[in-house]
C-alpha cells in the first residue's frame, strides 16, 4: 500500500454571468445564423444575408464597414470588420479592401456598413465608395455581389440596381 497523499484535480469553471449581454447575445444569432445560412449559398438568399448582418453590425453606436470574403461557389471563407468610423462615417481605403481579398484568395465579396441613425438610404459617399471599391476589384477579377447598409431596414444596393 502507498504512503503517498492523493491528489485530486480541481476543476476551475468560468463564470458566467446571467443574463447575458445583449451583445453577446446578437453575437450568439450572428453564428447561428452564418451556420445555417450564410455558410450554405445564403448569397442566394438576401433576407438571410441582409439578417446576419444586422446582427453583426446593428449594435454598433458608429459605423463599421465590413465584407464577406467568399469563395468561388461564393461560401462564406471570412466576415471581416475592415474600418471603423464616427457617428456618421468611416473612411475606407480600397487598398486595405484587396489586401483582406487576398489575403484569404476571395473570388467575390459581399460588403456592408452600418448606419448607426437607423436611416437605411445609402448616401452619395456610400455610391462613390461602392463605385471605387467595385472597379479596384474587377482589376483583379473579384466580383461584387452586394453592398447592403444596415440601419433599421437593412437596404441592398443589388435590389435597388445600383450595382
């Protein structure tokens, strides 16, 4: 028999704090979502699209421009918060766009911002920056399947014909 004391493990659990945060939990719905949609051809389904975003970015007391890196049968490789702004606005560089593009070897791209006043219009600097970013990408052949602004309504530039 042994003469040596047992040890026993401590388990160390996390605390979790209840209830959760509403962030954490429009995180959580963001992930469920791009499980069961975004991840299987929800480029096909724009309400599904339009919802994982706002999920992603409705929060956001400034606006945060982002895109969804997608592969060519256009499945979801990355969603990447790519600039962060003010109130009212967010400086993108087209530059900072084709490196996230390819850095994953992205074959088409889905972009989105938020407009944290909840007005969903896009305005004439979200058409020019959509416009540059758009003819940047086809000099290396990566299409642009939309760019949607989140506010209250989420609005998609592809449904309004302004791609």
């Amino acid at each position: 028999m042994s003469t040596k004391p047992m040890h026993t493990r401590t388990t160390i659990r996390p605390v979790t704090l209840w209830p959760p945060s509403d962030d954490v939990i429009l995180a959580s719905a963001a992930n469920i979502i791009a499980e069961r949609y975004v991840k299987k051809n929800a480029y096909t389904n724009p309400q599904a699209t339009k919802d994982f975003l706002t999920y992603k970015l409705g929060g956001y007391e400034r606006e945060v421009f982002a895109v969804m890196l997608l592969d060519n049968q256009h499945q979801l490789l990355e969603f990447k918060e790519l600039f962060f702004g003010t109130l009212d606005a967010a400086s993108v560089y087209p530059r900072e766009v084709v490196k996230a593009v390819l850095a994953v070897n992205a074959a088409a791209v889905i972009f989105a911002h938020n407009h944290p006043s909840g007005e969903s219009e896009p305005s004439m600097a979200d058409k020019h920056i959509t416009k540059r970013l758009t003819d940047a990408l086809a000099l290396i052949d990566v299409r642009v399947l939309d760019h949607i602004v989140v506010g209250r309504t989420p609005v998609s530039f592809a449904e309004r014909g302004l791609l």
